[in-house]
C-alpha cells in the first residue's frame, strides 16, 4: 500500500505555456536532459527534429509545426515529472486549452526581451481559471532583455497575477552576469562560454565589498539597490502560490542551460502532489487506491491505415494496471484498456502501470469522448466536464460534391465530437451546410484535411467575419425574429440551443439594446 501513496506522492504533472518562439520547447529539452530521458539536445526541438515528439499527422509534417499536444515523462530527484506540452504555434486550438484541464501546474515562459505577449496571455486566462499554481520563467536573458521589475510589473498588471522574484538578474543580454538567488543569497555566474556548461555559483554577502570586485561596482551597486528594493515589496508566501496566487518568478536562459536545474528544484519543492479532482459525488481522493481518469483529449489519425484514435486520459485516483478491467461511465460498459500507453520523450511506450498524475493514451475505436470518465467496475461517478471555449473563427462549409451529404454529416460530427471543432447550423436550413467554429485557424486545415483523407470529402469553404458567440439564455421573441446589428447571424447548435455569432464586441451592447428582455451568456460549456 505504502508503495501506491509514495507513487501517487512524488507525481508532478504540470504544462508549459509561452507565446511562439519564447523558448518553451528548449526549456522542456532542458528539462528532459535533466532527467536523463533525452541523451543529447535536439531531439524535442518543436520546429525542425519535430518528428521526435508526434509525427503523427501528414499536415504537421507538411507545416513543420507541432498541432497536437504531447505527454512527456521523466524522473529528477526522486521525482516523476509528467509536461504537457502544448502546441508551439500560433494557431493553437482547444486542444491546447483543454490539455490544461490534466495539469496541476503550469510553467509559463516569457521571453525576456518581449514580455507578456497574446498567446500567453490566452493561455493564462485557463490556468487562472482553474486556480492552479503558475511559475513563471523570464527566458533568454544571455541576450538584451527588458528592464526585470519592469517585466514583473508586466505579468501583474496584464495578467492579474502577483509575483515573487526567486532570483535577480544581474545584467544582461552581453553584460548578462548571471542570477543572485533570494532565499539562498548565492550568485550563480553566467559562464563566459555558457553553452551547455554548468554555472559556477558562490556564496556572498551582498553588502559586502567584494561582490563588488567580482561583478564590477557599478553591478554590484545596481543590484544592491535591486534586492532591497524587492525585500520592502511583498512576502514570499507558499499557500499564495499553491493557491495560483502569486507567481514565483525565475530569471535564466534556456538555450544556455543557465538557471534550469534552481528552476526545477524550486518548482519541484513549491508544488503539490497530484491534486484530487471534483466529480459528481464530491471530491474523489487521489490517494484512493481505485483506479479513476477521464478523458481529456482525443487525437485521431495516429495511424492513417488503422483510421485509429487515442484518447488521452488523466488518472486521477489510484493505480492503473494493464489488462485489469475498467468501467466507463458514459456508455455504461466494462473494458480494458487497449495498448495503455505513455510518451516518454521521443517514444511512445506501452506501460504496465500507471498512478494518479499519469497521463495515458489508450487506442479507442470510437467509445470515448472527451470529458468521459473511466473507474473500477462498481464505482459510478463522473468527473465534472472540461469546458468548450469560445470559437473565434467560423467558416461557411458544404460538400462539393453533393451526393457526399451523409459523408459530410458523420465526417463533421465525429470531428466535432472529437472536440476539434464545434459546429453550428443556421436555423431552418438543411444539412447541406453547417457552420463551422474554431479556436485556432489550423483546425480549419485539420479539418479540411480530415474530411478528404478520412471520409473522402471536398469541401467549399468561405470565410465568415464572426469573432464571438453567445448563447442566448432568454429571448423576447422567437430568436430569428430578433433584431440583429448588421454581420450579426443567429445559429443553432447541435444540442438545440439558439446562439448569436457576431463581430465587435461592441454587437453585445447593440443587441441588449435592441431587444428588451434578451438575455447572452458566454458560450464557455462545460461537459457532463
Ligand atoms: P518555442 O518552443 O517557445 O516556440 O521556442 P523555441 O524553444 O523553439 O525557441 C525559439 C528560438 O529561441 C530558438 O531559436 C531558440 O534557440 C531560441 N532560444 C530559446 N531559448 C533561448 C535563450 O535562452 N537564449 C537565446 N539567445 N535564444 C533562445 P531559433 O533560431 O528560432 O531556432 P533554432 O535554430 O535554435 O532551432
């Protein structure tokens, strides 16, 4: 028993999150060579040795990007370290989102010279949502990067978090001489020649005057004033942190593996073991020794001959164990788990066992879909749903061929169960046409792409100008009758439920006044 709770303990399972190009697929190499999963840099690299990761779809080894995320575990001082990485493209969709549904924590990446930027920012908002503990790690400070208070000011003001410098840069950019880390009053130096080499770090005493010989004086002044200035500023406050809170922030610089491994071990000290999650019945424990996940993502396609998916599921109490059997609540059925499987940096692995905090992939031949909840036969709850966030783009679709409609339909709607796209419809109009909404652009090219390679459709596609969509929760009057600004369009879902998809925000304030007694909730849904 005791080897369950001590599995279970030492879980941390967190996901990286940055803007394109801040670093975060160097940081999670990093990561891994620490942990001895990877041997030699390179092999995780997003853009161009993309293959090690997911080369599972042709479109993403035709746009050299990365469209779904990965599950990558490793071990560091006695810990076992599952990231989840998210695509590192600028059109990243809802799986994106919703892979942050399996993390406890996330590690967001800042480039140091560019700050907080959208994408960040977008990701952010979910994390903050779930109230889950966020580090932040300030990136490429070997080159000229902004002001550091600056920065956190930054984070604080445009992302509502407050924040917690570990350690202070000193310099920058050619002047970078390395980090003076708070709690532990040591100054970790920059190597000369950095790349790769360990830092040498060093004891000292701020005031004293011969930091000033090492650093030069004027740094050394510099910093002086810096670290007082932030020891009058706020507390270090660990609940704050575990509570999403208050951001730990950590200077460094990935590429040169410069500051990594304080990082690691301070991010691996302020975190918490696999947190227990919500269901139906109330809180389910994570120590609990019955095995319970749910499904947070389903990637399709892995294998092109076998039309075959995999649905990745976080464990969220207890052990899994191959070949024991399981329940899956949704549809009411008793199963094993087909090929259990984990990536472990560049493989996929199948896996005899697993513990809460482990994310598995199972091959699923249409059972699954996200949000579902998989326990031990004779338990009988559902995790709380993961939640459908609000498209922003939306294109007109219909078959080209229109002998392929019934092609067209099952294709959408399996996609769309899938959870890559939603679709809509217009009201009083057939299924000859539906509206399709996304997060990301790329999912109108997965989807475009899916519909030919997989169901044998062509499509026509046009653009719509929508950019929003609320769910209209109360209505005067029969909601086509509704008076709507003009680019304004009210659709259906296929749940039933009337929407409006709009342009501006400003369409929001339009539409209340235009139509007393209407009522709009925002089209974030949560799944049962
Ligand atoms: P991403 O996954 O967040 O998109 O970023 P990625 O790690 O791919 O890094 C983006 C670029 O920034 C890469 O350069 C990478 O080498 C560089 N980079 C990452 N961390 C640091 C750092 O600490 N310092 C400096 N100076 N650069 C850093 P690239 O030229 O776009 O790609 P590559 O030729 O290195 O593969």
């Amino acid at each position: 028993m005791s080897t369950l709770i001590d599995e279970i303990h030492r879980r941390r399972t967190f996901a990286i999150i940055s803007h394109p190009d801040a670093g975060k697929t160097t940081l999670t190499e990093k990561f891994l060579l620490y942990g001895g999963a990877i041997a030699q840099a390179g092999q995780v690299k997003g853009k161009k040795a993309k293959a090690a990761t997911s080369d599972w779809m042709e479109i993403e080894k035709q746009r050299g990007i990365s469209v779904t995320s990965s599950v990558m575990q490793f071990q560091h001082s006695g810990f076992c370290i599952n990231i989840l990485d998210t695509p590192g493209h600028q059109d990243f969709s809802e799986d994106t989102y919703r892979t942050l549904m399996a993390a406890d924590s996330a590690v967001m990446v800042i480039d140091g010279s560019k700050g907080v930027e959208a994408q960040t920012r977008k990701l952010f908002k979910v994390c903050a949502l779930r109230g889950i503990p966020i580090f932040t790690f300030i990136n490429k400070m070997d080159r000229d990067s902004r002001d550091p208070l600056e920065l956190c000011e930054e984070v604080e003001r445009e992302l509502g978090i407050d924040t917690y410098a570990m350690n202070w840069p000193i310099g920058c950019g050619k002047e970078f001489q390395g980090v003076y880390a708070r709690d532990k009053q040591r100054i970790l130096f920059f190597g000369d020649n950095g790349r790769g080499k360990k830092a040498d770090s060093i004891e000292v005493d701020l005031d004293d005057s011969a930091v000033g010989d090492i650093i030069g004086q004027k740094r050394w002044e510099t910093l002086q004033e810096e670290v007082e200035l932030l020891g009058a500023g706020r507390e270090f406050d660990l609940e704050a942190v575990q509570n999403g809170m208050l951001s730990p922030v950590f200077f460094g610089s990935a590429l040169t593996n410069f500051g990594i491994e304080p990082f690691l071990e301070g991010f691996l000290q302020m975190t918490s073991a696999p947190l227990p999650r919500v269901a139906d019945c109330g809180e389910i424990d994570t120590f609990n020794p019955d095995f319970s996940a749910f499904v947070f993502k389903i990637q399709a396609n892995m294998n092109k001959a076998h039309r075959d998916r995999i649905a990745f599921m976080r464990i969220c109490s207890g052990k899994f164990e191959r070949d024991t059997e399981v329940y899956h609540m949704q549809s009411g059925k008793k199963m094993r788990l087909s090929q259990p499987q984990q990536m472990m940096a560049s493989e996929r692995e199948i896996i005899d066992e697993a513990y809460a905090g482990d994310i598995i992939g199972v091959f699923d031949a249409g059972t699954f879909a996200i949000g579902d909840t998989i326990t031990v036969p004779g338990k009988k709850f559902k995790f709380s749903g993961i939640p459908t966030f609000e498209p922003e783009h939306f294109m007109r679709v219909s078959p080209k061929d229109t002998m392929k409609r019934k092609q067209f339909i099952k294709g959408a709607e399996q996609i769309a169960q899938e959870g890559a796209i939603q679709i809509f419809k217009i009201p009083d109009t057939g299924m000859e046409e539906v509206i399709v909404g996304v997060v990301g652009t790329l999912q109108f090219d997965v989807f475009e792409y899916r519909m030919k390679g997989e169901y044998g459709v062509d499509l026509h596609m046009q653009r719509l100008p929508y950019e929003h969509l609320r769910v209209i929760s109360k209505t005067p009057c029969e909601p086509k009758e509704l008076t709507l600004c003009t680019g304004a369009q009210v659709l259906e879902d296929f749940r039933g439920r009337s929407l409006i998809a709009f342009g501006g925000i400003w369409s929001v304030g339009f539409l209340l006044k235009h139509n007393e007694g209407l009522e709009l909730i925002e089209s974030v849904t949560v799944q049962g």
